[in-house]
C-alpha cells in the first residue's frame, strides 16, 4: 500500500532549528513517528510480487537492481527488484542478471527529485548497510544495530546538497572460507519506505515532534 503521510495538527515551531547543518541519521521505533509529522509518502509494498521497477500509486521513486553479486558474481547490471512475503510482510530485494532474487545484490532507490527524509525497514542482520546519497556524494551509511532496523536520513531544509537523491542498499562481505574465492554479501531486504519533502507553506514540526528529537539527541 502506497500513501500519503498525513501532518499532525499541533502547534508548530521553526523547522530550521531543530537539524544540524550537516543533517542528521535517525533509526529506531521513535522516528517512524517523527517522520509522520514531516508529511510525505509512505509504502509497504503490500499487493506486489515478483519483479518491479515501480510501485503502484507511489509517484518519485525508481527501484533498481545495480551489481550482480550472486555466488561469486560481481557483475554491473540494471535489473528491477523482486517483491516477496518474509515474515507475514511484503519485503523486496536485488535480484540476479537472470532477474531471480538474490540477498547479495546491489540495489538502489532513485529519487526523481531530491527529498528532505528518506528512510525505510531493513531486514536481514547486523551486517545490512544502508547509504544514504545526494548525486554521487555519500551522505551516511548506517549499519543495522538488530537484524530488523530502521534506517533514515534528514536533511536540512536550508542546504539541499544534504538532501538525499537515493538510497543505496548494501551489505558487509563475509570472511572467505572453506577454498572459497570471496564472501557472502549480507544485504538482504527492505521494507517500509518514507520520504518526502515538506510543503513549502509549512516546512515546520510539531512540538511532538521536537520533543522526540531533543530527547534522541540527549540519548
């Protein structure tokens, strides 16, 4: 299911304050419920299946298969993803060049435009790596602290160069064993997907908001 992140009705405070100039890595339960209060969409991939470069009803975002690096290929490719159900919830992944799913895979989400917060479920284990980029410039990469873990980046609204142009999802190699040439790479899955850019009549948070946000950052 794709939609729109409805805004809280609060009383607002200046939305520039709140982030320092460089942006700021959020993860964990509590942003989710920071990023409701940005506005924005929101997918769960609920209802695809099998390959897909797009999602219905969801405007902005392209999904892309970027390396092959299944058994011990290591190949450039441009493939779609592959949706399917792991644990009761729809979750997707790269794929091989023969389009078959593989949690090795290089993949990305694009952006057509740049968005102030992206973010979304990561799904594997502790080695899944999530990066966060504007262009070709490598804003954050954050690695899973639990095998299911959110990731998220927000950017500051006064500085676009932080905003994130897409969201590279990779993975740790494993140690070579047992005469093997290389390791395994744990990407594994995605889920959960958040981004938006705020309208330009309310680029503000609620006080709810804020209150989660100096609370992260005592932490």
């Amino acid at each position: 299911m794709s939609h729109k992140i409805p805004r809280l009705a609060a009383t607002f405070v200046a939305f520039s304050g709140l982030l320092p100039a460089s942006g700021a890595v959020q993860s964990g339960p509590d942003v989710i419920a920071l990023y409701h209060t940005y506005g924005g969409s929101f997918t769960d991939f609920s209802g695809l299946s099998g390959g897909f470069s797009q999602v219905p009803g969801l405007l902005g975002a392209t999904f892309q298969t970027t390396r092959d690096r299944s058994f011990f290929n290591d190949n450039e490719i441009l493939m779609p993803l592959f949706a399917t159900e792991i644990d009761g919830n729809t979750a997707f992944l790269g794929t091989r060049a023969d389009g078959m799913p593989t949690p090795q895979s290089l993949y990305q989400i694009v952006f057509d435009d740049p968005q102030l917060f992206a973010g979304l479920d990561r799904r594997f284990n502790t080695q899944s790596l999530t990066h966060f980029y504007n262009g070709d410039t490598l804003l954050y990469t954050y690695q899973n602290a639990t095998n299911t873990d959110f990731a998220g980046w927000v950017g500051d609204e006064e500085d676009s160069s932080t905003w994130v142009t897409r969201v590279v999802l990779d993975g740790l190699q494993d140690t070579p064993a047992g005469g093997n040439p290389r390791g395994l790479y744990q990407t594994g899955y995605s889920d959960n997907l958040y981004f938006g850019v705020p309208e330009p009549s309310s680029l503000t948070y609620s006080l709810f908001a804020l209150t989660l946000f100096a609370r992260r950052r005592r932490g």
